[in-house]
C-alpha cells in the first residue's frame, strides 16, 4: 500500500513537471534547487514526493525539508555542508528566489527507499551562537546592534526609530550574540533577524522597512483559502504588565506598568532605568494583546511571493475575521504530489500603531470615551473613530478593516461603559 502511495505521488509529480516542460495552459507549480551551484531541478523532478519551506520570523533559521524516492537506489546521500539554493513560483509567473540553506541534517529510511534532507538558512553563521561577555554603557541601541553586526560581518539595517534609542546599561554576560538580538528584541516590540547578509532590526507588527517603507498589504479572499483555523484567547485576563528598575538616585526598586488594573504580569528581568523598564513593559503588552487572536491561513495556490511581517486584510471568511487587520509571522511553503503548491500563513491580530499604554495604572471604569482605528484603503493611513469624551478614552486594541467595522466596535463598547455606569 506505502509503494503503491509512493509510485502514485511520483508519478503525479512527474505528470505536472512533463506538463510544464510541453506547456500548460494553466498554471503548474514549477521549482528551481541548486546543490554547491549545479542546477538538479530535471534529476530531482521524477522523485520528488515534498518540498517544504518555512521562512520564520526572528532569528530562528528558515528551515528547508526535501523528500525524494530512492526506489533504484541510485541516489547519493549529499554531505554535510552542502549549499542548496531554492527558487519556487509558477509556469505563468515565473519564479521567486527563496534564499540558500546548508544542509544540516540527511536520513535514509526504507521499505520503500526514501531520502530525506533538511537544510537551514544559510545566513545564520554559528558564531551568532557562541558565549562572549560584553558591556554597553551610556550608549544607544544602534551603536549596540552595529557592534553586533561588525562582529559577525554582517550589514546592519536598523529601523529609525529605534536607532537612537538610549541605552543606559546593558550587560551580556555568558550570553550569545543571537540570544543577546532576542532580548534587545523583545524589550523593544522589534524583530530582530538576519537575511541575505544583513542584521534587520525593525518595529514588530508595523508592516514595514527598516528605512520606513510599506512592506505591503496583501487582500486575501476565501476562494483564495484553502483550510484556516481562527483562535481567540484572553491570555491569562491580563490586565496590564510591570517592570522594575532601580531608581539612579537611590537603591530602591521601583516599578514602570503598561496597561493597568489588578492583573498584571510580572517581567523577570530588572531594569537600569525607568525608560527601559516602561519600554519593555510596553513591548510584552503589546505582545499579549495581539496574541489575543490568530490566524493560520493556508492557500490553495501557494504564493512565493508572501514573506513575514506583511499585513493582510481577508475577506468572505467570518465576520469576526473579516473586521480587523492582520499582521503575517511565519509563512510555510509546501510541494507535494497530492496537494500540489500551497501556502500556510500564521497571522496576528495587527495593533493600531497608536496604541501606547501610559506609565501609571488606569483604574477600572475611569475612562471618559472611546478611541478605535481602521485602515483607510486608499491611503493605507490608521484613521480614528470615537465615541465619548476623549479626555482619556479607552483605546481598542485591534487594527480595523474598515470605518464600519470600527464603528461598530466602538459604539458597543461605549455602549457597555454607559451600561456599566448607570448600574454602579
């Protein structure tokens, strides 16, 4: 039944390769891979059963998985170390270049025969890994991630915003450079990753460059979807974030909060000084509250062109799903012989980039109004709706779709708050 299976999927997958080769009048899923530069796309074409390709955000290594039939016995076992250059798109379209990975790990299993490999980005030098102790004083984040970059030969890109950022004090001790990039990461709301060669420091959840520019904005309709699960969590109810740091006139710890009420989360690490405390604070709170619903997404014609940190507006799917902005993580492609090319996105709820939580706590039930935010889509710009005083207006945590649907939000929310008043 396996060998059954087995010859049933190589001889589809060659069925779509002889189509392209004579001229399909509809779109066929077409590939490109190098080993060590020699082009084995034809070689490949009758044994390949998958082709799996996940582009992860952050420093995590994009990680490529290639599954082929050995039924002959006639394939070699590629070594350690080998470079595999990947280029995917469509016959129609032509193809995308996915980036170079080294393989890293091979396996060789039967009955029937079958090779397995699998190969990470190759951007991800292993010194980014190695423990060093370092000290950054009276400085800033850029100069900080330039030093990084410089030491592993990398071109740093850093966002704007964040380049002038103060740093007070920062100890790496016994800690790697690429554990060292997550945390700076993490205190900041940035991504912190490497490709092609560059050290890429920007804004997590903006949707753009590190020089300012819009990534782009995909619109995705259900006829484009193929599976998707849609979840939403209260993370733990939440209700804001501290962070402590000691006080530079004096040894007491003191705290910077993000958000407010009686539930708050706690960060682990302490602080050299109140702005980097509310910094981190701001940056895990903003974590939690688009963590409050995702997406994965998979399309049934796989798109190439799709990379992490873009931002997507779906339409026809579910109306809660349709309401708000979504912001792309991890985007996995996937070649096979049943499910021909395909593509999974996991998304986030997107945040108006107005979203910033005050230092103090607010207490329940003292907001004056309501602030929600959609996106204008002819000009891409965050518009706002209101209701109430905006003195202090509670300020919706999602990116709108539209004007209406922000509309909507805000007058039940305003609507709630009238509601809970009047029974106080």
């Amino acid at each position: 039944m396996i060998r059954e299976a087995l010859n049933q999927a190589t001889g589809q997958l060659r069925k779509l390769y002889d189509q392209e080769v004579n001229g399909a009048s509809y779109p066929v899923a077409t590939y490109k891979l190098t080993v060590d530069g020699t082009d084995i796309s034809n070689l490949i074409a009758p044994r390949l059963i998958s082709l799996d390709l996940t582009d992860n955000r952050g420093l995590e290594a994009d990680q490529l998985s290639i599954v082929l039939s050995d039924h002959d016995g006639l394939l070699a076992i590629p070594p350690r170390g080998a470079k595999v250059r990947l280029w995917l798109g469509w016959n129609t379209t032509g193809l995308i270049d996915k980036g170079t990975y080294v393989v890293d790990e091979t396996e060789h299993s039967g009955t029937p025969d079958i090779l397995s490999i699998r190969a990470r980005s190759a951007d991800l030098r292993k010194t980014l890994k190695a423990k060093r102790d370092a000290g950054y004083t009276s400085t800033t984040l850029g100069t900080i991630l330039r030093t990084i970059a410089t030491r592993q030969g990398l071109t740093p890109v850093i966002a704007k915003e964040l380049d002038t950022l103060p740093v007070l004090q920062l100890d790496q001790t016994g800690e790697s450079d690429a554990n060292l990039l997550t945390r700076l990461g993490e205190d900041h709301d940035a991504v912190a990753t490497v490709k092609a060669g560059r050290l890429i420091f920007i804004q997590q959840g903006k949707g753009r460059t590190a020089s300012g520019a819009d990534l782009g904005h995909i619109t995705l309709t259900r006829e484009d979807g193929d599976q998707h699960s849609y979840l939403q969590a209260d993370r733990e109810s939440y209700e804001g974030v501290r962070a402590y740091y000691y006080d530079v006139n004096s040894a007491k710890k003191q705290h910077a909060i993000a958000g407010g009420g009686d539930n708050l989360k706690d960060l682990r690490h302490t602080y050299s000084d109140q702005a980097s405390a509310l910094r981190a604070a701001r940056a895990e709170w903003n974590r939690l509250q688009r963590g409050t619903a995702t997406l994965t997404y998979q399309l049934a014609l796989g798109r190439p062109d799709l990379i992490p940190e873009l931002s997507y507006t779906l339409i026809g799917v579910k109306a809660e799903i349709d309401a708000i902005i979504w912001h792309g993580g991890n985007v996995q492609h996937s070649l096979t012989a049943d499910g021909g090319y395909t593509t999974r996105l996991d998304l986030e709820a997107k945040l108006p980039e107005d979203l910033v939580s005050d230092l103090f706590e607010n207490a329940q039930g003292d907001y004056t109004g309501v602030v929600a935010y959609y996106r204008d889509k002819k000009t891409g710009k965050e518009v706002a709706v209101t209701a109430g005083d905006q003195a202090k207006p509670k300020r919706l945590h999602y990116l709108y779709a539209n004007k209406n649907t922000a509309k909507r939000a805000v007058e039940r929310e305003w609507k709630k708050m009238q509601e809970a008043k009047a029974t106080e």
